[in-house]
C-alpha cells in the first residue's frame, strides 16, 4: 500500500505522473515570503511592486537559485487587454501610475513563482515618442510592458467589437433590434481594428519573447492573438484563458466570425476556462462550427491536439484573512458593528453591470421583506454597486432603474431611523471592503450569468469568526467551486430568492459551520497561485506530449527526392486512393458542397498530370478505392489505368471489362439483416444515408448533427453485434463519421497481392517493379496497403526518411530478394481462398503451358521478383491523416497537384 507520503517515480512514465512529479517540485521548491513581504502585501501597491521584481532583484534571485540549485523560475509573459496599472499623463516626459480593479489583477497578485511580465495597454493615448518613451519606462520598474493603441483603434477595437460584439453574446445578452441592426452594418470594420488589435499585441510580444517563455493570453479581447504568434513561431508556448462565460455552440454561431476566432484560439495549445460547462460548449462549437473532431482531452484536428481544460481561478486568500488583523481593518470593524448593532446584514458587492442581477436581488429583498414583517427592522442590504461604462446608454439606464427601485423599497419600508437599503454608487477600499466582509452574515452574489465572480471567494476568505451563509447565483462559475457550501438560486426566480434569504438569516449554527468549512477548505487551497501554477504545469505537460505525439508523425514527403527516384527508374507503380486523395476538397461540414462531396469527383486540376501519367509506358497506375464500379468508371474512364473498386474487389483495365477478385467462398447472406439495421438508423437520423456496395454496406451521418450521430452510431454498434453479425464472420469498420461492415479479409492490402498478379499477366512484364508511390486517405484497417510493399530490411534499419530529407542516399541498404519477395506473397496467400481470376487463369494456362500464372509471378524474368524495391524506391504517403502507418504525409489536395504534376513533367 501506498502512503500518503507517496512520491510518484523518477522517470515519470504518464501525463498523471508528470503533473504530480511536477506538482511535488513545485511545493518544494516554492519560494516563502518573509515577514516584511506579508506587511507589504496588504498594500495594494507594494503587493504588485512585489510581485513585478526589478531587473537587479530578480538577477539576485536567479543567483540564489544556482546558489541552493533549486529551479530557475520560468518566465511567463501574461497578456491581458489592460495592464494592472492605469497610466495618467502629468507632463511632457511624466505618469502617474494608479494600480487597476479587476478579477485577473487580484488573481495574480499572489502568484510568485514565475519571472512574471505584463504585456498590456495602459489605457491611455500616448501618439509622441518622447510620451511613450517615458511610459515605458515607468512601466518597466512594474515589470510591464506597453502596448500602445491608438484612440480609433480603442474605439473600434475595444468599444466596438469587444464590448458591443463579443461581451454581450458570451453573456447570453441579447440586443435591441436596432443596436443588432447597426451592429451588423459597422461589425467588419470593428472585426479588421480587432485583428489589427491583436497584430499589435503579437508584435510586442514576439520583440520580447526569449526562448522558453511561456505566454499566457487572457480574455476575448485576444482571441486572434495565439494564431499571430504561432505563425511567428510555431514552438512558442501558447495558452489562452477566458474569464467569461463561453456560449452553447448555438449562440456562438450567429457570430459572422465564428470559424475565425475559434481556429485562431485552436492555435494555442492550451485553451483554459473556468468550469467544464465553458469547456464543453467551446469543444461542442468546435466540432459543430468547424467540423473537427472533439475528444476527451481537447480538440483534435489533422492531428495537432490542443488541449482544453477547466482551471477555476482562485484568490490570494492569504491576503484578506492577514489583513483582518490590520488595525485599520478593526477600526472599520468597531464603526460598522456599532452602526449597525441589534440587525443582520447583508452584502451585495458587484459592478453595476446588466449580468450582475443587481435589480434581481433588491426585488427579491423586497419580497423578503414583504412576505417577513418580523425582519423589516432586523436586516440591512449594504449593496456596493461599482460604476462601469457611465457613457454608455444602457449602463445609464440600468443606474436609473436601480437608484429608483432601492428609492421605493426605502420609501415603503424605511423609518426615521433606519432604511432597509443602503446602496453607494462607488467602490470601496481594501481595508474598509475587508471589514465589510467580515461583519457581514448573508452575501448575496446573484449574477445573471458570470465567468466567475471572485467576490464570493472574498468573502469566504474573511468569514473565519463570523461564519456567515454565501446566496450564490447558479449562473455564476463559482457555482461550480462553492456550490456544496453556499445556497444555490436562480436569480431570475425572485420568490426564490427571497425564500433563500429567510433559510440563511434562520439558519442553525451548526449547519451554518459545516457550509462555511466547507468552502474555506477551498478558497484557502485553490489559491490564485495554485490556479497558475497548475495551468503552466499542464501547459509545459502539453509541450512534452505534443513532442512526444510529434516522432510518431510521418514527416512530409520530400518531394524533390520522390521525383527523382522516379526519373531514375524503369518501371514504376503508382496506386492512388480516390476519396479526399484525387478529390477536390468541399467544405468540412457541406454547406454548398454536400452534393459536389457526394458526387466525388476528380480535382480538376489534376486531370491533365494523371492523362499524361497514364499514358506513359514505364508507369502503371491504379486507382484503389471502397467506392463502387460506377463512380471510378464515371472519373476514370477516359484514362489508360487500372480501377480497382470496392476495396479491390474488383478489378479492371479502363480498355477492359470488369473483373472480380472476390475469393470463392465469400459468404454475403447477412447483408439483407445488416441494411435492415441500417435503414432504420438512416430514418432515426436526419441528414444520414447508407449505401449498399456489392461486398459491404456503409452507413454515413456525416452530414447529420455530429453528436447526435455519433449517440446514433453507438447505437446502432449495438444492435449490430447483439443481433445481425454477433455469429458471422465480418469486420465492423468505423470511420470518422461512418460505419461500415464488410466480410472478413475484405481490405486494400489483402487485395493488392491478386491486383499486382492480374496487371503483371496482362501487361507481360520484362522486368520487376522498381519503383513504388502509394498515396492515400484510407481507413485504418487499410493501412495494410502501405505495408504491403515495404522493403523487409533488418529490424534495426528505421525507415529512410533521414536519408531522404537530407538528399543523401547509401548504396548498401540491404534490398529485398526473390526469396523473401516471394515468402511476404505467400504470407498473403495464405490469408485466404483462391480468387475467381486465379482459377481463369489455371484454366488458361491448360491450353497455354507458357502463360505464368498468379502463383508464379515472382519468377517471371529470370528468377527476379516482381517487386526489386530498394529501402529508397517505395514513397507511402498518408493524406491529411498524422497517425498512419505510411513513411511520409501529403497535407493538402494542393500538395498532391504538385506531386503529380512534378511525376508528369518527369514522364
């Protein structure tokens, strides 16, 4: 048995024992705070000072480092909108720097174990030289760095696309018909000033990034930002956290941009958010929107994983519980218990913001108030309503509408004496704030919809004598963290509401203990620290799996070295899959393409290079494919090449008549009971079809809602191995949205052994094949194909995909000889019955004793095999597909057009 004391292995061998190795450095290797550190740390100033070294500091910490041969701390470039300071202009060459209010600060404040630098606008318009000069190097004693935007930028940028655009549709807020209306007129010049935005904050970040650097991107004011600076450098490591909600796929897609942003953000490879509810509803707009494939871990696409996860932010607990004990904070304390002996109070602290629920929550007081005659004189709201956006028309309207609803519950309820309400219209200090939590016994946090609202954390931090109830809103995301210690509600549900204030006022002691340990476990453990420790711990952790995922990746195909093995052979086999190789690409998800996808047809760009391939006599081509005769015949039938269709069940020249492959004894009696499975399940889903080929049946829901189809085909697997195939001998074949089932043995590399002997007698080869590109989008289980022509070299011989790619090619690679040429031919035979083609030609060779048959093709020109292929010789190529089993990686329908097209100006 383990103990508690467990320490996972040296060489951590997973991603788990990776992050808790990690995890146990990080806790004994955490620099502590002395004791002059914790007094500055209750200043709101000192504490950033502190937390942003200056240079000399932090070269003295990185000597003490090696000094005690600890870990350096890494440097993480966090970039934010705003910086944690605002900058004032006072002179020509002078700033006055006021620290900012704001979630992200307070979360970060605490956090000292990185070399930390902001990157940021300081909320000001610095258009002179000698201004932002002088800015920037008041910024830099902060340890942050400026970036400057201009007034239209801001305007545009921030005002415009972030906060009409994005901030109200992340909210679930809907707009008025008429500001929906001039949204939509003015949205691609804020969508431009947004991108430019971006380009600048990328700019300023690539100037100072230093190998190694992590940066953090925060918010939807930087979702273009992780594609700006991958495509500045790919091995930058980039994560990007939103403070918001993130909306159903629903509601993200009415946004013109959707497919933009949420590629931009897939370039990251770690995207953060505060629960797994934001989490989900951004891998579900992904594979929704995009098309692209949603997994466990994150999001998938081509595969390059990135990595999504939940990391609830926390606060620097440890600040407010040291600063209760602060003599100004009992000072504040002794008033406010005199101001308001002999009553409960409760507290609402929050942003005079339309999700904020602030209207909600006075209603909702006032139904209490109503509905309890007996607390009228017992209970005060204090609610602290921090202005926002004063200019903004609608924020005006909501102060209104507050001020005169607080106005009439004072009127109705208040006497000469007391009022029920107390409402300020201003933030508070620390200290005052501090105390205010403290005396406080019922908050009442009632968000309309919130990434997650640290001042519940705040307030539990502070609450270690009084022990007061926490009111919290469902719709906030620190529902998620304090939902088992707090009253849920929903505030749109007054009566509710109102109902949870009398249960909390009433509430037993005991009960009221139990709920406050429970949430002061957690506030005081998932601190601010921990929450950016953990996310750059598993950023680093993706890096080191990303790399890993990287070395079973085939490298792309030298093309220059393909083309010129070609040039150098005599008599070369090109094979050539259809669907997504030789077709021209669609969109992912159909829309205006789906019957063009359907249709599958040739790339018209790759018409001329195959006519010209095909007619050149050194080169023989096939076409192998699961569609059917009809679709291949319809593309292919003006070329001179071969046609293998239905996985190469059938075979033929385009100048000959079909002919099959099928062994004799391929049993098809359960395709009647499969389609009956099938037609049920194409009526249960919408936008799916099956289509029924002559060796297998295929059912595709690739147009179908993703999810649904994908519950759909779970099903559907199913009843297929309780019922119809639970005895029979058959593959089930799943593919990225299909299911297909086929006998067994049906597959492209167990066919190619009877396509190669059927093309050697019909076109009398003098001499082997010496050349081999085999290019293709298959299934999985025919991946078979690449492996089939696969030199059999000493085990320790990797493939040459060094060599190629640095030009170089040794002439003593071992090469494959007649013997064990015809030993893999053989192997192949034995997997299964003698073809109908193999049985026609013993029949022909009764009247022609010289006609070699299938069995002898290995010895056709004096002993040599059919196949002479060097190591060097045999280029396989996936397309599009980075777990394959192929030597080399074809991403594009544009690179294959290059390929061939380079193939026929060398014929």
């Amino acid at each position: 048995m383990q103990g508690n004391n467990y320490i996972p292995p040296l060489t951590p061998r997973s991603r788990l024992e990776r992050l808790l190795r990690e995890r146990e450095l990080r806790k004994s290797s955490r620099y502590t705070q002395s004791a002059e550190d914790g007094k500055d740390g209750n200043r709101d100033s000192e504490q950033l000072s502190d937390a942003f070294l200056s240079e000399n500091e932090v070269e003295d910490v990185a000597e003490t480092v090696a000094v005690e041969d600890r870990p350096r701390k890494q440097r993480l470039l966090v970039v934010a909108n705003r910086l944690p300071v605002s900058a004032v202009r006072e002179g020509v060459d002078s700033y006055h720097l006021e620290i900012s209010v704001g979630g992200l600060v307070s979360a970060l404040l605490g956090v000292k174990e990185f070399d930390t630098r902001w990157i940021g606008w300081a909320g000001v318009n610095v258009p002179d030289e000698v201004g932002q000069k002088a800015l920037t190097k008041a910024l830099a004693e902060m340890r942050c760095i400026p970036v400057f935007l201009d007034e239209d930028i801001v305007n545009e940028y921030y005002n415009g696309y972030c906060n009409n655009i994005l901030w109200p549709l992340f909210h679930y807020l809907g707009l008025p018909q008429e500001d929906r209306l001039a949204t939509t007129r003015s949205f691609q010049t804020q969508f431009d000033a947004y991108k430019k935005a971006n380009q600048m904050f990328a700019d300023v970040v690539n100037k100072h990034y230093q190998d190694g650097d992590v940066v953090w991107c925060h918010d939807y004011h930087l979702m273009f930002l992780p594609r700006c600076l991958k495509e500045y450098n790919d091995k930058m490591k980039v994560g990007w956290f939103l403070h918001t909600p993130f909306p159903s796929s629903e509601i993200h897609r009415t946004l013109p941009s959707r497919s933009y942003l949420l590629r931009s953000v897939l370039a990251a490879d770690l995207v953060g958010f505060h629960t797994y509810d934001y989490a989900r509803h951004f891998v579900s707009a992904c594979t929704r929107i995009l098309g692209i494939e949603g997994t466990p871990e994150g999001v998938e696409d081509q595969g390059k994983l990135t990595r999504v996860a939940a990391f609830p932010i926390g606060i620097d607990s440890e600040r407010f519980i040291r600063a209760l004990a602060l003599p100004e904070v009992q000072n504040h304390l002794k008033e406010l218990k005199e101001r308001f002996a002999g009553r409960k109070v409760m507290l609402g602290v929050d942003r005079l913001d339309m999700i904020k629920g602030i209207p909600q929550k006075i209603l909702a007081f006032e139904k209490f108030l109503e509905e309890n005659a007996h607390w009228r004189d017992k209970v005060v709201l204090l609610q602290i309503a921090v202005p926002t956006r004063t200019d903004v028309s609608e924020y005006q309207k909501l102060t209104s509408q507050v001020h005169e609803i607080v106005g009439r519950i004072n009127g109705r309820f208040g006497t000469l004496t007391a009022v029920p309400i107390h409402h300020l219209d201003r933030s508070l200090d620390f200290h005052a704030l501090c105390a205010l939590y403290a005396i406080t016994d019922v908050a009442l946090v009632t968000s309309l919809r919130d990434g997650m609202n640290l001042v519940s954390y705040e307030f539990v931090a502070c609450q270690a004598s009084k022990k007061g109830v926490l009111i919290l809103s469902e719709f906030a995301g620190a529902a998620q963290s304090l939902g088992a210690g707090a009253i849920l509600v929903n505030p749109w549900n007054i009566t509710e509401v109102a109902a949870s204030i009398g249960y909390a006022l009433d509430m037993p002691a005991d009960e009221r203990e139990k709920r406050h340990q429970f949430n002061f476990k957690h506030v005081t453990t998932h601190t601010s620290q921990e929450w950016a420790a953990t996310f750059v711990s598993e950023l680093n952790d993706t890096i080191v799996e990303a790399q890993l995922r990287k070395r079973q990746v085939p490298p792309l195909l030298p093309n220059k070295v393909a083309v010129d093995c070609y040039s150098k052979s005599n008599n070369r086999l090109i094979i050539l899959g259809f669907n997504t190789t030789l077709t021209e690409p669609v969109d992912t998800l159909g829309r205006g393409g789906q019957i063009k996808e359907m249709e599958l047809k040739v790339h018209p760009d790759l018409k001329e290079p195959l006519k010209k391939l095909s007619e050149d006599p050194k080169t023989t081509i096939i076409v192998l494919s699961g569609s059917g005769r009809a679709v291949l015949d319809k593309n292919f039938g003006e070329y001179n090449m071969w046609l293998a269709a239905e996985n190469g069940m059938f075979l033929r020249l385009t100048s000959s008549e079909w002919m099959t492959t099928m062994p004799e004894n391929l049993n098809m009696d359960w395709v009647d009971s499969v389609k009956h499975v099938f037609e049920y399940f194409t009526e249960r889903t919408p936008r799916s079809h099956f289509e029924l080929r002559e060796t297998s049946i295929i059912w595709s829901y690739k147009y179908a809602d993703v999810e649904f189809g994908r519950l759909q085909a779970r099903d559907l697997l199913q009843h297929l191995w309780t019922g119809p195939i639970s005895n029979a001998s058959l593959d089930v074949v799943q593919g990225g949205r299909s299911v297909e089932v086929r006998a067994v043995g049906v597959s492209k590399g167990a066919a190619i052994d009877r396509i190669l002997g059927e093309i050697v007698h019909s076109k009398g080869m003098k001499e082997p094949i010496d050349y081999v590109l085999c290019i293709g989008h298959f299934l999985a289980k025919d991946e078979d194909v690449y492996k089939f022509f696969e030199p059999e070299l000493p085990s320790e011989s990797s493939p040459m995909a060094k060599a190629m790619l640095s030009n170089y090619r040794p002439s003593s690679l071992p090469r494959a000889s007649s013997s064990k040429g015809g030993s893999k031919a053989t192997y192949y035979k034995k997997q299964r019955s003698m073809s109908n083609i193999e049985r026609r030609e013993i029949e022909r060779t009764s009247s022609d004793p010289w006609r070699p048959t299938s069995r002898e093709r290995t010895s056709l020109h004096e002993g040599s095999s059919v196949l002479d292929l060097k190591g060097d010789n045999y280029f396989s190529c996936a397309v599009a597909r980075k777990r394959s089993s192929a030597r080399y990686l074809l991403k594009t329908s544009h690179d294959i057009v290059n390929l061939l097209s380079d193939l026929a100006d060398h014929s």
